[in-house]
C-alpha cells in the first residue's frame, strides 16, 4: 500500500485522500450539522426572535461559536504548529481573523449566501492543505512552496462565509443587525484569543518535552485525516441533497 501512494503524482494522492475520506465518512460517521459551522437549536431560536441590540448574548454567542467550533481550532492548530515566535503568531492569526471579519459582515449584510456543504468542505480542505504545507507535501509533490500568509488570509474568508451562510438561512431582524453583528464579531475573536492560549499552552508544553519533532509528522497527518473527513461528509451530504 506504501509503494501504491508512493507511485502517484500529487494531485493524484489528493483526490485518493478526498475519496478516502469520504468512503470512511459514509461508513462510520455522521457529523451533525451543528459541529460545523451551525447554530444550536436553542440559540438558532434566539437569533430569530430577537430585535433590536443585544450586546452581551451576540457577544457570547461569538465566543461560543468559535470555542466550539473544531473546524477553525483545527486550522488555527495547524498554522501555528511551526510558528514559535509570538510575533509570527500574532501575524498569523490577525490576517485569519481579518478575512473572517471580512466575509461574515459582507455576506450577510449584503445576502451573499453561498451553499452550506460547498463552503464547508472548502473550510474542510483548508484543514487539509495546512495539514500538507506542515508536512512539507507542496515541495516533494510539486517542487514550490505556497504564500503562507496569504494562503492564511484567503481560508479565513472562507471561514467567515461558512458562518455567514448559517445566519442568513436564519433571517435576522434588520432591527439593530449591524449592531448585532459587531458585537458577534468581537466575541468570536475573543473566542479566539481564548482558544489560542489554550492551543499554545498546550503546544508549548509538548515543545519541551523533547519528543515535539519526533511526532510532529504524525500529529499533522491526523490533522489531515480530519479535515478529509469533514470534506467526504459535506460533499456526501451536498450531492446526496
């Protein structure tokens, strides 16, 4: 079976990878809705009936999404997996960030809406090509690196018209919306900040342990499994809609 992956092209391990994906998604697992990208069934009520500007609950309700959310903890693991310097990781973390902010405001202030699955296995690929860029796949397969930084910025606009699909399907009250949304946004980066020093704390920690490059490999290649596995079921659930 090595010798068979080792015998492809790059893009031909992808789309055996993708396929892998989604004959494991169909076989073992059904992720609901709610895991990526969704609203609960409690707050996808609230968000319906409320008018007017509610600071603090969009504001929780910002941090919730994003401390729950694995698919953007996922990503975020995987940027800064090699990053040691606060610096880069402050970079890297604010261009994702910024393209989040970017594309959650447009798209739902303007209706951009975009279908669910579709944007959620690209937010599923992003897991996947970081996964590869940490695993230095892009030089052996293709012999050229990737613009990180801007690779990171694209993602997070994907990310962010991920979530402003769900709300629009939810038909906020106009009523205070840009308030509304504001305050959404302020929670999903404070989300963010908490999950980051969560994500570096731990990181850290495997870093003295001395066995962090020994693993680092392996780790990158679960990572990978999983966003393959999100991508099989969202492209499962697109065609078998």
């Amino acid at each position: 079976m090595t010798n068979f992956f080792k015998s492809m092209t790059g893009w031909e391990r992808l789309f055996a990878f993708m396929g892998l994906g989604m004959m494991l998604t169909a076989l073992f697992g059904i992720i609901p809705d709610a895991l990526a990208h969704g609203v609960t069934q409690g707050d996808k009520g609230y968000i319906q009936e409320t008018t007017g500007v509610h600071a603090i609950p969009f504001v929780y309700l910002g941090a919730k999404h994003m401390m729950t959310g694995y698919d953007h903890l996922l990503f975020l693991l995987g940027v800064i997996f090699f990053l040691y310097r606060m610096k880069d990781v402050t970079i890297y973390v604010t261009l994702f960030a910024v393209g989040h902010v970017v594309t959650l405001l447009s798209g739902v202030l303007m209706e951009i809406s975009i279908n669910a699955y579709i944007i959620d296995a690209i937010i599923g690929f992003s897991i996947v090509y970081k996964a590869l860029d940490n695993m230095g796949a892009y030089q052996r397969w293709f012999g050229f690196q990737p613009n990180t930084k801007i690779a990171t910025f694209i993602f997070g606009l994907f990310h962010g018209f991920g979530l402003a699909t769900k709300i629009l399907d939810y038909e906020l009250s106009p009523d205070g919306l840009l308030a509304n949304l504001i305050f959404f946004n302020i929670g999903v980066e404070l989300g963010q900040i908490l999950a980051l020093a969560v994500i570096l704390i731990a990181i850290t920690y495997w870093r003295k342990s001395g066995n962090f490059l020994h693993h680092a490999y392996k780790a990158n290649a679960f990572i990978m499994m999983l966003g393959f596995l999100l991508m099989g079921y969202q492209l499962t659930g697109y065609f078998a809609s």
